[in-house]
C-alpha cells in the first residue's frame, strides 16, 4: 500500500486511475497541474508518480526531470495520449532518468498495476 | 520638217502626191521642149541635150524610177527621127548614167527637199553637161562651133529651168521643196521671194535666149542669174555676179556670149550652190559635234572609243572620273590597261574578239574592276561596235563604262540583310518550335499563316490542314469532327466556339480530347491579324492535383492526429472504470457483460485511433533495414491464408531487382500495406477473382512529386509494388478521395475507410508513395513505391535482416 500521486490534466482519466489504484489499495494523490503536481510533493514526497506529459501548465517531461532532482529515488511511471503507435518518442521518454516505464493512452489496469508493482519492489 | 508659213491652196491639197509629181513632170518637160524649139527650131540640136540635163534632175529629185521614165523619153525622141545625129543622145545618156552612178552610191537616201539639194542636182547637171561637151568634143573635134555644138546653152537654159520650176514647186507644195527660212545672212528667202526672183531670172534667160538684142544683154542675164543665186545663197550669188561681170566683156558674138554667160552663171551657181552646201553641211556637223561633245562631257557613264587596235581614241570626262585621272590622259592607252590584273586578259580578249566578230554591230556586257588607284571599282561595260559594210571604213568600238561599285556594295549589303533576315527567321522558327506552347499566326482574313511544330501536333491536325492558307473555320470544323466540342455540333455552333476562344481574352482550361486539358488565347497584331496560343495544361493540372492532394492529405492528418489524441484521453478512463468494474462484478451476471462490452467497444475504438494515427503520424523512418523481395513474399504467404479461396494471388517478382535489394522499413509495416491493399482488392472483387503483385526493379522515384516525404531531393532507385485486381475499378473523383482517412465506397457498416489511409501513411513515412491507376470496370493497380537504400550501405553477405546499426 503506497503513496501514489497522480499529475494528469484530464480528470476523467486522472479519477478513473485513481479509483482503479484506491480499488488495489494504495493512497492516491491527484494533480491536474504542474504547479499542484509541485505543491503535492514538497508537502509529502509519494512513493510514486504517474504522469501525463501534457499539462496546460508546463510540460510533463520538465515536471519528470524537476521531480527527479528533487528526489532522485522517486520512481516515475510516464504516460501520455501523444505517442503515436510505433513512435521512438516512447523509447526515447523510456531512457529518460527516474522513469520505471512508458504507456500510452489508453493503458490497461493490469499493465499499470504489474508497473506499479515492480517499481514499489 | 518645220512647219511651213505657207499656206497651200486648197486646190493642191486634194491631189495626191504622186499626181502632182506626173504634173510637174509632164509640164516640166513640155515647157522645157518648147522654150528649146522656140530658140533652136524644131529637131533643133539642143533639144536632146536639154532633154538629157532636165532627166537627169528629175532623176535627182525624184529617184530612179522617174528617171528610168525620162530615158524612155529621150528614146522616144530620138526614134522620132528629130535628132540631128545619133551621137546627140551621149550627153542625156551620159547624165543618166552619171545620175544612177550618183543615186546607186547614196543608196537612194530620202532626197532632201531644200535648196541644198536643189544645188546639188545642179552640180550633177554640170557634172553632166561636162560629160557631154566631152563627148561631143570627141566625136566633131574643136572648131569654131564648138560651143553650139557642146550645147553648152541650151543645157545650161534647162539647168536654169530648174530654178524657175523649183520656185514653182515650193510654191504649190510645200512639202516636197521646203525652203530655208532665211539665209545664214538673215536674207528673207521665202517661197514668194524666191519665186519672184527665180520668175525674173528665168524670164531675162528666155529673153536673152529668144532675142539678139545687143551687148547688154548678156549683162542683164547675169544680173538676173545673181538674183536667183542671191535668193538661194550669197555666195553663189557673188560667183554669178562674177560671171556676168566676164561675160559683159566679151560681148561680142551673142550665140558665143549667151552660151558663155549661161555656162558661167551656170558654174558660178553650182560652185555657189556647191559651197553654199557644204557650208551648211560643215555648221551641221559641227554643231552636230558640239551637241554630241556636251552629250558626252555631261553623260553619266563613262564612254570610250577605240580603234581596231584596241586603243583608245575618245573619252568623256566621266570615263576619265571612274579610272581616276583626266579622259585626256587616256588618249592612245590600250583599253585593257585600265583594268586590274585579273581584268586584263579579259578586256584584251573582248577587244580581240570584236575584231574578229562577222555581225555589222551588236551589244554585250561585260562586268569587272577598274583599279585607278588602290581601290578597285567594280564596273559594267557595255560594248557597242559597228562594221560598215564597206571595208575600208575602220571598226568602231564604244565601251560604255558604267560605275556599279556603289550599285553593287548596296546589292551585296541588301543580300546581308537578307541573310540576316533569313537567320532571324529561321532563329524565330527554332525558337518557336522548341516552344512548349503550340503557336499559330493568323492573317486579318483567319488564314493561317505561321505556326509552329507544337500547334498541329496539340490539335492532332493533319498535315493537309496545318498548310499555309488554311482558313481557321476550316480548322475548328475539323476539331468538331474530332469531337472537340461534344456531339453532333452543328455549324453554327462551331462558329460560336470559334470566336469563344479566338476572340475572348480566355483563361479557362478546356477539357480537350483523351482527357487533356488546353488553354487558348489570342492575342490581336496591329495589321488585324492575330496569334492563337494554346498552352497543355494537362501536366500542370496533374501536378496542382497532385499538390493538392498531398495538402489535403496533410491537413486530414492533422486533424485526424488531433482528434485521435483527444479520443485516446477519453478512451482511458472508459478502459479504466469497465476493467474495474469487471473485476468487482461476478462474471455472467448482466453487470458484468455489461462492462465487459463496454471494454469490447474501447478496443474497437482504440483500434480506428491508432489508425487515423498511423495514418497522419510524420516519423522518422525506421531504423530496420529490411531485404525487400523475402518481405514481400512473407507478406502475400501470409496474406494468402485469410483470403477466401475463390480468391487467387500470384506473385511476380522482375529479375531486375537484386535479391540483396534493401528497403529502410519495418516489414510488419509492409505487410500491413500489402494486407490492406490486397483487402481493399478483394472487396473490389467481391470476393472471387484473381490478385496479382507485380515486383518491378530498376525504377527511379522522383522526389517532389506525389507524396515523397522529402520533396526535392535526388532520385533515388526504387521498387515498385503493383496490387493488381479484376474489380469494378473507380472513377476519377474516387481515385482523388481514396486515401483520405473513413473515405470508404463499402456498405455501411463493412470496413472502416482506414485501410488505404493507414497505408498511405506507412508508405509516406518509408518516402515512397502510392500510385492508383485505376477505370471504372476495368479493376485497379495501386503501385507502391519504395525507395531502396543505396548498396553500399547494405550489410554484408549472410547477415541477417537488418536490426543491428550499432554494427556498422
């Protein structure tokens, strides 16, 4: 059972992941921002972030390497509507530092739950 | 002749002339023998003599004929038995044969009306006369009677008739006895006057002839004689002053002294007569000189004359102007001299060969240099030459030297501007022929008159219609029997187009024949006439549609990313909440099919987005090299067993491509294309028929065309993958929409118009491109193009597929 937060700007998407990780049984944060995303961690650090790379406010990828600074051990699951099938862009977020894995809209709950898993060990 | 002040009687015009010359031939001669039969009786011895002298005149005046009449006369005569002796017929035939002598060498030259010859005849009759009293002196010796016998003043009598019978003449005809005006010393000599004077003369003769009256006489006559003389010319008027002034002296015997006296006027008036001739003969030919020097000094051409040598004996200052020094300076030069080098053997040999020439004159020209100084100057010389006929009379040769420098300079510069001319033309022909646009000039009448080679071959004319001439109607009725109007276009409606598109300023494109596209327009010249341009559109139509098309394309997949990515976010929480639900639910209770159709539908959804994306997406290209025959033929293996089995598909692969040919894609990727056109085929075939792929190698793919993903760039070697079915094919707005992403011609409800889109992508992204070839019908080829990579950059031999840049 673990800190999860979540920084996504879709709500429906964001709410509907939170309930499938609450169902599995972990305690989850939500963002809808970049600057909430900012806010949730510094008053407590998750034991895990999933985050989309679109944000109205900012982009994920800068949030990604910001909360990586901050918290080099923080394991971040990146996803996103953006990648097109076969894009390198997956492979290239997927080499990115602090990130334990890379889906793309939409995920399946399994797929998320075994990520979520082996990044919590 | 000048006219005459003298007016003739109205009497003597209505003679004829010949009538008149028997008149005065006949009254001539009956006055003449009487006054000699009044002096000497009848049979009387001067009647021959007279006789003789007054044929001979008459021979004189009026040629030969007339004189052939006289002898006949004197004959006449003669038979009569009047005659003294035989021997007196010598002196008339003697005139006679003087006279013919006379005539035969004048060539019967048109006798000349006037005192001169009046003169003349004198001078004959003397000559006569002469011959006579040498005859006679011969056959009766001299003695006292000498002069009786010579006839001296009978003959000299009827010589005097002339004068009178002359006067008399001029009087009543004018014409054929015209008198001088005046006299060179302005003496009136008018017919009045000299008829009165030669009246008088004749009078005082027959007077003194008639009559011894004593030592005056002879006096007298001579003073009249001067008068006549007078009337004609002064200075036989002074000899017959002369004579008269002798025979005064002698005055002794009056037979002697009237004989003497008349022979001496008679001489005097001759010699007069004589010199007076040949005084005007010599004013005329000089003034004749004169007019011909200024003729020649002011002709315009150069004229030169040589003698039989070839020298020149004559030239007139513009001779000497083109040579180049003074026409005197040329006197005695060899004509062929003036020529250049090359010119001389010419002129020698023309010169030479006049000499030898047998035509009594003739013309030619010949044309070289002149060289006066150092600058040549081209000339033309006409040649004239005359030969008497009588041999002693030398050649004459004139050369008319014509300056042609200036003429020929002007001729050679006219035939540089022709050339030049000819070259401009035949610059415009080149350049209107490698025009791409088809030409045609039309004169202000709709004659064509200039087109070039692409005119005809655009309108597809025939070669008897592309001719100079041919009226533009005639063109556009052929056009109409091509069927370039529609069917079954009547005249008038031809016309109407006609003028459409010559006469209106048109920047539409015409559907043309064979699914062309052309252009027309005119364009008015100033003389009417007017330019018809036609332009063939048709390749810059395709390639517009072409451009089009790729931004169509372009902007489809634009949209299509942005949805798509829209959907995936919304797609995500449907997953998300049917997965949980699911998983909280019993299964096979209503809730849980319920959410499990729900997950059914998401995939489904999910499906057609990556799709679209597959679609619009611009990636980069794939790091796989892939050997391109092995893939496709993994590709149809594959294809083949979810294809219904009233479906056939070959595959032919062309030798051209190597085995080894290599392809930079994902070869899941072509086998999704080949999968989707090979679908798409059988769905246009319902199902049964035949697929064919066709492999074709050795083909280059132009960059900028079409969909290439990087326009602009080199060609590049490239297979072509052709999908070939037998189905109902499509039309050309079909053809324009197929690639576009839910673009379908299926049911509703069969396929997801994504297939060809998807493709097209896949096929964009690899850099090549997809082509359609395709008639309603007659099934459809869609050809795929794919770039293949360069050979050096293949892997070596034995290696497997691609996957492995990091060891290279």
């Amino acid at each position: 059972m673990a800190d999860i937060l979540i920084v996504d700007d879709n709500q429906l998407a964001c709410e509907a992941i939170a309930l499938v990780l609450e169902a599995a049984g972990h305690q989850v944060r939500q963002a809808h921002r970049v600057a909430e995303a900012t806010e949730a961690v510094a008053a407590a650090c998750p034991q895990l972030a999933i985050v989309d790379l679109s944000m109205p406010d900012g982009n994920g990828v800068d949030l990604i390497r910001t909360l990586h600074q901050s918290h080099p051990k923080l394991p971040i699951i990146l996803y996103s509507g953006y990648f097109a099938p076969e894009d390198d862009s997956e492979k290239r977020a997927n080499q990115m530092d602090g990130i334990v894995a890379v889906f793309k809209k939409p995920l399946r709950n399994a797929d998320l739950l075994a990520a979520i898993d082996r990044a919590l060990g | 002749m000048p006219d005459s002040p003298f007016r003739r009687p109205a009497l003597f015009s209505r003679l004829p002339a010949s009538a008149w010359r028997w008149l005065l031939f006949c009254g001539g001669f009956a006055v003449a023998g009487a006054c000699d039969a009044v002096v000497a009786g009848p049979g009387g011895a001067p009647l021959i003599p007279a006789l003789g002298a007054w044929c001979l005149a008459v021979g004189w005046l009026w040629g030969t004929a007339w004189l052939a009449a006289a002898v006949a006369a004197v004959a006449a005569f003669h038979a009569w038995g009047l005659g003294p002796a035989p021997m007196a017929a010598v002196p008339g035939l003697a005139a006679f044969a003087l006279a013919a002598l006379i005539l035969r060498f004048r060539r019967a030259v048109p006798v000349r009306w006037n005192g001169a010859a009046v003169a003349q005849g004198g001078g004959a009759a003397l000559a006569a006369v002469a011959a006579a009293a040498a005859a006679q002196a011969a056959t009766g010796g001299l003695g006292p009677d000498f002069w009786a016998r010579a006839a001296f003043a009978p003959a000299a009598g009827a010589l005097l008739w002339l004068f009178p019978l002359a006067a008399l003449i001029r009087f009543a005809e004018p014409r054929m006895l015209p008198v001088p005006p005046r006299n060179r010393w302005g003496w009136p000599s008018g017919p009045a006057e000299a008829a009165g004077l030669a009246a008088l003369a004749a009078a005082a003769a027959l007077i003194a002839q008639s009559h011894a009256l004593g030592a005056g006489t002879p006096a007298v006559l001579g003073l009249a004689v001067l008068a006549a003389a007078l009337a004609f010319n002064l200075v036989g008027g002074a000899a017959c002053a002369l004579a008269a002034a002798l025979a005064a002296d002698r005055g002794a015997d009056f037979a002697d002294a009237a004989a003497l006296n008349a022979a001496l006027a008679a001489v005097a008036l001759a010699a007069g007569g004589f010199a007076g001739t040949m005084r005007e003969r010599m004013d005329e030919t000089a003034h004749n000189l004169r007019r011909y020097r200024a003729l020649l000094e002011s002709l315009p051409i150069g004229l030169v004359e040589l003698d039989e040598r070839g020298l020149i004996t004559q030239a007139n200052p513009m001779a000497g102007n083109i040579v180049g020094c003074n026409a005197a300076d040329l006197l005695g030069l060899p004509f062929d001299r003036l020529g250049t080098w090359e010119a001389r053997p010419v002129l020698a040999a023309t010169t030479r060969a006049i000499r030898h020439m047998r035509q009594p004159e003739a013309r030619f020209v010949t044309s070289f240099l002149y060289r006066p100084d150092s600058t040549p100057r081209e000339v033309q010389v006409d040649w004239v030459y005359q030969r008497a006929e009588h041999r002693r009379r030398p050649l004459r040769i004139t050369a008319l030297i014509t300056d042609i420098t200036a003429r020929s300079r002007a001729l050679r510069a006219l035939k540089d501007r022709e050339h030049e001319l000819a070259e401009r033309t035949d610059l415009l022909r080149i350049t209107m022929d490698a025009l791409d646009h088809g030409l045609a000039a039309f004169s202000p009448h709709n004659t064509l008159t200039e087109w070039n080679a692409r005119f005809p071959a655009m309108l597809n004319l025939p070669s008897p219609l592309a001719r100079n001439g041919t009226p533009a109607i005639a063109i556009f009725r052929f056009l109409a029997t091509l069927g370039a109007f529609g069917v079954g276009v009547t005249e008038g409606k031809v016309r109407a187009r006609m003028n459409r598109l010559l006469h209106a300023p048109n920047q539409d494109d015409v559907p043309w024949l064979a699914g062309r596209h052309l252009r027309f327009s005119a364009h008015t010249m100033p003389d009417g006439g007017w330019v018809w341009r036609i332009e063939d559109r048709t390749e810059d139509l395709r390639l517009r549609d072409i451009e089009q098309n790729r931004q169509k394309m372009e902007a489809l997949g634009q949209l299509a990313s942005g949805v798509a990515h829209e959907l995936n976010n919304t797609l995500q929480p449907i997953f998300s909440l049917s997965e949980l639900g699911l998983s909280q639910i019993e299964t096979g209770t209503l809730a849980s099919r319920c959410f499990s159709r729900i997950t059914d539908a998401a995939e489904r959804a999910e499906t057609i987005v990556r799709g679209v994306l597959t679609f619009a997406r611009n990636a980069p290209a794939s790091d796989e090299n892939t050997r391109i025959i092995p893939a496709i033929h993994d590709a149809v293996a594959f294809i083949r067993t979810g294809l219904p089995p009233q479906i056939r598909l070959d595959v032919a692969v062309d030798d051209a491509i190597p085995a080894a040919a290599m392809a930079r894609l994902d070869r899941r990727e072509l086998g999704q294309v080949l999968t989707n056109l090979v679908t798409n085929a059988a769905d246009a075939m319902d199902h049964a028929g035949e697929i064919r792929v066709e492999c074709r190698g050795d083909l280059l793919l132009t960059p900028g065309e079409g969909d290439a993903a990087e326009p602009g760039g080199e060609a590049r070697p490239a297979v072509a993958i052709a999908v070939i079915d037998t189905g109902k094919g499509m039309d050309h707005a079909t053809k324009q929409r197929i690639f576009e992403p839910f673009f379908t011609t299926k049911d509703e409800g069969h396929g997801t118009g994504l297939g060809l889109a998807v493709a097209f992508g896949i096929v964009r992204n690899w850099g090549g491109r997809i082509d359609v070839d395709s008639d309603p019908g007659l099934g459809s080829t869609f050809t795929v193009w794919v770039p293949l990579l360069e050979p050096e950059s293949e892997p070596a031999e034995g290696e497997p597929d691609g996957r492995h840049p990091d060891r290279r």
